[in-house]
C-alpha cells in the first residue's frame, strides 16, 4: 500500500508504448504532419529557452511565442507558477491527503494528527493557490498577444487536467481514499484512533514510558521472550510495567473520552466539525456512485503522471512554436518514443527505491502467496513486463514503419526500421519465453526427465545436485537491456541530415549503451549473490541505469528535426542540449527520490517502522 501510486508506471509505460506503434514508423527525415497547437502550460523554462519558431524547412519563419517579446514576463511568470505547483507541490500533496490506517497508540495518532493536518491543508491550499494564479496570467498572456499558434492543444488540455485534479481531490474527501476504502469507513476509524488527549494525561503516559513508542512493538519475527533488539533493557523494565499496567490501562482509557469540549480539535481533515460535515455529505452517496467515484479516482491517479508529461511537452511545443506542417510526425514519433524511456527510467529509480516490493520488482525476494493478495501474486516479474513491452512495440510496428510514405518505393532507412522493429519483437518474444515459468519446466524435462524418473525410482540416490541452483530463485534476463543496447548502437552511428544532428542521436544512444552496461553490472552482481530479503537489496548500479534512461529519454524527445533546427540556428552545439539534460536529471531524481520519502514518512506515521533495524 505504502507504494500503491507507483503502480501507475507500469500502465504508464503500456499506454505510452501503444501510442508509439503509430508514431514509429514516421521518424524519418522526411515525416508528415497534421495541425496541432498546444499552448503556454507548465513547461521547464530551460526547456523553452532554447526554442525557436524557425521550422526544419527552407520556408519562411513564423512568428512564435518565443520570438513575441512583448508581454514575455507574465509568460514567465506562468510558467513558474505552473511548475512549482505540478511539479513541486501536487507530488507532495498527493500522499498527504490520503487517510492513514490508526497508529500503533492513541499518544503517537494525536501528534500525527495535528502535524498531518497542517501538511495536508496547506499543499492542497498552496497547489490550488498556484495554480489559479497561473491560469490567471495565461489567460491575461493570451488576451493580450496574437494567437501564433492556432488550434491551441496545450490550452485545452490544460484547463481539462484543471478540472479532472479538482474533482479528483473532492472524490478522495467524500469517497474512496488512498487505501481503496470508502471514506465512511475510513472516517469511522479516525474518530477512534485520533482522538485527543489531555495535557497531563500525556505526560504521566510518558513517564509510564520512558522509551516512547518504540518499545510497544517488536519486529514480527520475535518470540517475545526477551529475543528481541536490546532486550536486556526491555526485560529490565517489564517489572516497572507491569506494576504500572492498571494505571496505564486507566489513563489510555481516558484518552479515549471524547467530550463535546474538543469539537474544535485538530483532526485529518482541520477540525471535528468540518470532518463531521463530510462524513455526513458521504452517507448520502449512493454505494454505486461511490463505485463509480472509486474507479475514477484510481483512473486519474494511474493517468495523472502522462497528463502533467503532455502538458509541460505541449506548453514546450506550443512556445517554441515547433511541430508545424508535416514535422509533427518526426515531432511526435520522438515525444512518445523518448517519453516510453523517460518513464521507464523513472520505474527503474522507483524499483531502486523500494517500489513494487510486494512484486518482487524491488530486486528483493519475492513475498509468498500467502503474504500479499492473490492479484498481487499473479503478477509476472519485472523482466517479463519489459519484455513484453519490447514485443509490443516491435510487432506493432513492424507494420507502420512504411505509413510515412505511404504509396511511395520502400528506402532503405524504411528497411532499417523494419528491421529494428523485427529485432524489438524477436527480442521481446525470447524475454518472455525465458521469464515463463511453463518454459523453464518444459526444458528440464527435456533435459532431465528420464534422470528424474530414474532417480525417483530409487536407481540414483538423491543427492544435492539435484537441487535447484540459488539462481533459480531470481529473474535474470538479460534481453530487455540486449535490445536497448543494440538499439542504442544503431543510433550511435545513424545518419542524419546535420552534424548537429548526429551529434545529438549519438548521445541518447550511447546512454542506451550505458543503460545496458549498468544493467549488466546489476545482474553479476544478483548472480554472485541472490537476494535473501523482502527488503529491497538496492544494487548501486541501478542508479546508474535510471539516470542514463531518463536522460537518454529526454534527449531522444529533443533530437526531432525542429528542435535540431532551432539549435542550429541560434549557434549552439550538441553540447548543450546534453548539459542542461544531465543538470534537469539529476535533480529529478533527487526530486524522486525525496517525494518517495515523504510518502513513506507520511504513510508510517511521521517515523520509519524500521528504525532499529541496521544499515537500512
């Protein structure tokens, strides 16, 4: 549950390869077009700053957003409005305004209560604050400067992700929370565990328990009995608690008093009162309704993340006044391809950080069926999902490679997609045979079977090489990252139309490169040693694979033939593109990673369950 948002990637990456199929076949260099106008959104002003609205072609320039100087500092203004709220602010408010389960006593629920509370009220506040503004000024920019990009996508879908936010979070106040419960439930259950308590009723309860909470549980693999982590000062004071026990019994049960005075008290949602109204606005939904609000709220929270991508990349789009005429096809195939392995290297940082444990995903060994639900159970490993996804795309455009000219002779560069499509799906396919258990079965009794029969007839005596190797516990596949370093070859030496531009295709693929080298690295070091944990084993090298996919993402989404272009002509080189990528990269993933931390602290309940325990 801790990770529950994070499973939104995994559609991410489905949804977006699907896309791709359409857009593959028309990245040559002389793609097609149709007409697209995004607008001014959340785009990064790095980003934007090195825009142009000269097009690819010999043709005359038109006019751009990014060459209208006139009113260039509400542009400005909206576009930092934009980005903190979307891409600060609404990441952290996402976990905190999800209700918790009840705390492990009603001392730590009070102190959690207040303090979440505040976070909670005052990130939904300033996210709607921000946002507002900037809609505000977008809306005074556009009133003011010509239209220079007509049929304005950006506008559009930034007003329609505006509002399916907004009803996302009244949904998550009067229906489902961030555990899938229904907030009537959900709210039953925060009136028993966060109720306040009195003043000197908390400090006698701390005197009562010099070590705080950490001295109510134990790890659940402790007898008891005095096993535990320091269990010489745990035994040292059972016998202060146990002639304390009435009295503390006493005052947890007045605690638990909720008298008409603390109406006014701090709770989830600000106060008593406030959370009363919604629990009773909620007992008049209908449970069908509810459903329906249930399934749209968990619907925007998977789609959420490609919505806000879209907008900062149509704000970009829309500014730099690019993608025009038959360029959008170049344009798009790049986007959508560079965005598959932009979100796919921020899964890989996820899987780094702990992210789809109760999979198995988190290079850590996978929980038993009787641990996690039986969905959860069914789920294929990591490597297949890739493979499957490598398959997808290949055997989706194997027929599409020729649509950008459609009716034309065949090229060469046509065969060359063809071929790399072919690769993707004989790739994908051998991923998926070598992940599949029913295979990895059939083979043995290939190889072994009359062994076996043998051995089980009592012809050989059982010994330990019959059992299986450690190995066989962890997936190690190595095609998924095979196919993306020969496809990061290929684009090495690609040619193009400009210096420039092969310059640019040879940085992204060589970070495929590095990607798959990393990867390599990671599976030496699983096979030398195979997790023995449900805990995340966190390879280092896995970070190094992140990082090259999200930046090798990014510039695989700036190396279409407008952006080359506007390099170019305003006299900068291949290096630039590549600096201020490694730069943005690095700070997204610190950026990841502190967002992950913060859900985890919230949903712990403001402390790690795991402290205590070594070198976590």
């Amino acid at each position: 549950m801790v990770y529950r948002s994070n499973i939104s990637t995994v559609v991410i990456v489905l949804l977006a390869i699907t896309c791709s199929s359409f857009a593959h076949g028309l990245d040559s260099d002389g793609g097609n077009a149709t007409n697209m106008r995004p607008s001014m959104t959340p785009s990064a002003t790095s980003a934007a700053s090195i825009m142009t609205s000269s097009p690819a072609s010999t043709s005359p320039v038109p006019s751009s957003y990014f060459t209208h100087s006139a009113y260039s500092s509400l542009m400005v203004s909206h576009i930092g409005l934009m980005t903190v709220a979307w891409f600060f602010i609404l990441p952290i408010c996402k976990p905190q305004i999800s209700i918790p389960k009840p705390a492990l006593t009603t001392l730590t629920a009070v102190m959690l209560s207040v303090a979440r509370s505040r976070l909670a009220l005052v990130t939904q506040t300033g996210f709607f604050v921000l946002n507002a503004f900037g809609l505000l000024v977008g809306t005074i920019y556009n009133g003011k400067t010509p239209d220079l990009y007509e049929n304005n996508l950006h506008h559009k879908f930034g007003w329609i992700i505006t509002w399916v936010v907004l009803a996302q979070i009244i949904v998550g106040l009067l229906g489902p929370d961030a555990n899938g419960k229904d907030i009537k439930e959900a709210l039953v259950e925060e009136q028993h565990a966060f109720r306040p308590v009195n003043t000197n009723h908390m400090t006698r309860y701390q005197q009562l328990h010099p070590q705080g909470v950490a001295s109510m549980h134990r790890y659940s693999h402790d007898s008891g009995h005095g096993t535990e982590p320091d269990s010489s000062r745990s035994s040292s004071l059972a016998n202060l608690h146990e002639e304390k026990d009435g009295e503390t019994d006493s005052l947890r049960d007045h605690a638990h008093d909720f008298t008409t005075a603390d109406i006014g008290s701090p709770t989830l949602l600000g106060t008593a009162k406030l959370q009363g109204v919604v629990f009773r606005v909620s007992q008049l939904i209908p449970s069908q309704v509810m459903k329906l609000m249930t399934a749209f709220y968990d619907t925007v929270d998977i789609l959420i993340l490609v919505a806000g991508f879209v907008a900062i990349l149509t704000g970009f789009i829309t500014y730099g006044g690019v993608f025009r005429g038959n360029n959008i096809f170049n344009g798009l195939a790049h986007s959508v391809k560079g965005g598959i392995f932009f979100f796919y290297g921020l899964l890989t940082l996820g899987r780094w950080m702990g992210c789809f444990a109760e999979y198995g995903w988190a290079w850590n060994v996978r929980p038993l069926a009787g641990m996690v639900s039986p969905r959860k159970a069914k789920v294929p490993s990591a490597e297949f999902v890739e493979s499957f996804v490598i398959f997808l795309y290949g055997s989706t455009n194997v027929f599409l490679e020729h649509l950008a000219a459609w009716g034309d002779a065949w090229t060469a560069q046509d065969l060359e997609h063809v071929s790399i499509s072919i690769m993707f799906f004989g790739g994908g396919l051998c991923g998926m045979l070598v992940e599949s258990k029913m295979v990895r079965k059939y083979l043995l009794d290939a190889s072994f079977s009359r062994w076996r029969s043998g051995q089980d007839q009592g012809q050989y005596p059982y010994k330990e090489q019959w059992t299986p190797p450690k190995t066989y516990s962890f997936s190690m596949n190595p095609f998924p990252s095979l196919i993306i370093l020969l496809l990061g070859l290929m684009m090495s030496s690609h040619h193009q139309h400009s210096m420039v531009s092969t310059m640019v295709h040879k940085q992204w693929g060589t970070l495929f490169v590095g990607f798959a080298l990393a990867r390599a690295v990671t599976y030496i070091l699983t096979y030398l040693a195979p997790p023995t944990s449900y805990l995340p084993s966190r390879p280092p090298s896995e970070l190094i694979t992140s990082f090259c996919l999200i930046s090798g993402g990014l510039i695989f989404v700036a190396s279409n033939k407008d952006t080359v272009a506007a390099i170019e002509g305003h006299d900068l080189n291949a290096m630039f593109i590549f600096t201020v990528t490694m730069g943005f990269t690095a700070f997204l993933m610190a950026w990841e990673i502190i967002v992950l931390a913060v859900k985890g602290w919230a949903l712990g309940g403001g402390r790690s369950r795991f402290e205590g325990t070594p070198s976590v």
